[in-house]
C-alpha cells in the first residue's frame, strides 16, 4: 500500500474512532506528553483536545484511544497549525501494548511495562501527505503510593525526510494531593537535538470537574535555548463504551 493511500485509510480510522467515542457520550494522556504503561479498557474509548499556543503561533490539537482487545490500545490524532504556511496538517497513529505479566511489585512500588508503536504523517504545503517520524518506545509507570507516580518512556526515534534515528527519553513525575486534581513536571530529551529538538521541560497540571472522566488542564512548556513559552489548555473526556 502506497503512503497516500494509507494515509486516506489512517484518517478514515480516525474519523471512525472520533465518531465512536463522540456517539457515546470523548480520548488520551493528556496533560502529560511521557505516556503510561496502561491502556484503555476493552470496549472503550478516551478524547482529549487541547490548543497550544507560543509567540504567534497556535495549533489545535485532537485525538482518540480505544481498547480494541485486553491490554492493546489504539490511538489515533491530529494537529491543525496556524498559520499553514509550511505545513498544513499533522497526524499520528500509534498502537499502544501492556501485558499484565509485566506487571511487577517491587520494594519502591508497583511497576507496570510496556510497549509503544507511533508512526506520524504531515502535510507540508504544495505537497501530498507523506510519513515524517516512527518509533518504538518502552513504557514503565512506576505507583510509588497514593500521591506519587513516575512514567518513563524510552527508545529510537527515526525523521523519515533526513534518515537520522536518535534515542528518546521522556520522564514524569506526578503528584496527586487531592483526588480531584494532580500536577507533574517533565522532561523530554534525545541525542539529536539538531533534528528532533533541544530538550523541552514542561510543568502543568489537571483539575477533575467529574472524577476520571473528565478534567481540564493546563501546561507550559519550554525548549532549551528558546526564550518562549508553550502554552496549552485542554480537555481529557474518559471511559466512554462502545
């Protein structure tokens, strides 16, 4: 299957899963970019939105996860920029795996493993779309009690248009001191920074308006070596059956 070609079938599974989850009454991860080692439950589905904002650019950002069989998860998502003078669309897919025999207590708490598979497209302007990053990253989410959780997420990363792969690592820490709200602090860093980006840390936050179902939240962001902040306001809408 040519990349055009399957790219009209990756919207098609997104608009589907966008559908589904609407119909029922909303998608996944957010705030946080480091994600879990746990997956959606079978026969549901999760939204999140959020708009990000830096200097004079925006985006609007959507997506959708669904638990298509126990312990697997499908996502899907998708990036409108503003403005679209180079590029007038992103999307992503990316199949998220979490057996329960990596599962594991251990003295520090329970550790959860897992495996992530992303492939991401774009839309450059004059152009059709085509594939622009793959990889395949490990996940750990280590529950050190009630209030303390760290995520970890690592492995390679590969730009499709220069051929260069480099190692990624996204690390997490959240702290949840009330039940209806939890604030964290990221790291995100690779060992190509000429092509993927310096290393970005980021804090933020999430307040529960319904108990894991849905909250709001709000994050910022910022890259080494830039002197502007990224800024973005959303929404995760959870537990949603099909």
């Amino acid at each position: 299957m040519g990349t055009h070609k399957f790219t009209v079938v990756l919207h098609r599974v997104a608009a589907l899963l966008l559908l589904a989850a609407f119909s029922n009454g909303a998608w996944a991860g957010r705030p946080l970019g480091t994600d879990d080692a746990a997956t959606a439950d079978l026969a549901t589905c999760l939204i999140e939105s959020w708009s990000e904002r830096t200097g004079s650019q925006r985006a609007l950002v959507a997506g959708a996860a669904c638990g298509v069989a126990k312990g697997f998860e499908l996502g899907v998502d998708y990036t409108h920029p503003h403005p679209r003078d180079v590029v007038r669309g992103e999307s992503g897919l990316a199949l998220k795996w979490v057996p329960e025999s990596w599962s594991h207590e251990t003295t520090a708490g329970k550790l959860n493993l897992g495996l992530k598979f992303h492939v991401g497209f774009e839309h450059p302007v004059r152009h059709d779309w085509r594939d622009s990053e793959a990889s395949v990253l490990g996940l750990a989410t280590l529950l050190l009690n009630d209030e303390w959780m760290i995520h970890a997420n690592l492995g390679p990363v590969r730009n499709r248009q220069s051929h260069y792969t480099a190692g990624a690592l996204s690390t997490a820490v959240m702290w949840t001191p009330h039940e209806h709200f939890f604030l964290f602090a990221e790291v995100d860093a690779n060992t190509r920074s000429a092509v993927f980006g310096g290393t970005v840390k980021t804090l933020g936050g999430r307040v529960w308006l319904i108990k894991d179902v849905f909250g709001i939240d709000l994050t910022a962001s910022r890259e080494s070596g830039s002197a502007s902040t990224l800024w973005t306001v959303g929404f995760g809408w959870y537990g949603i059956a099909f």
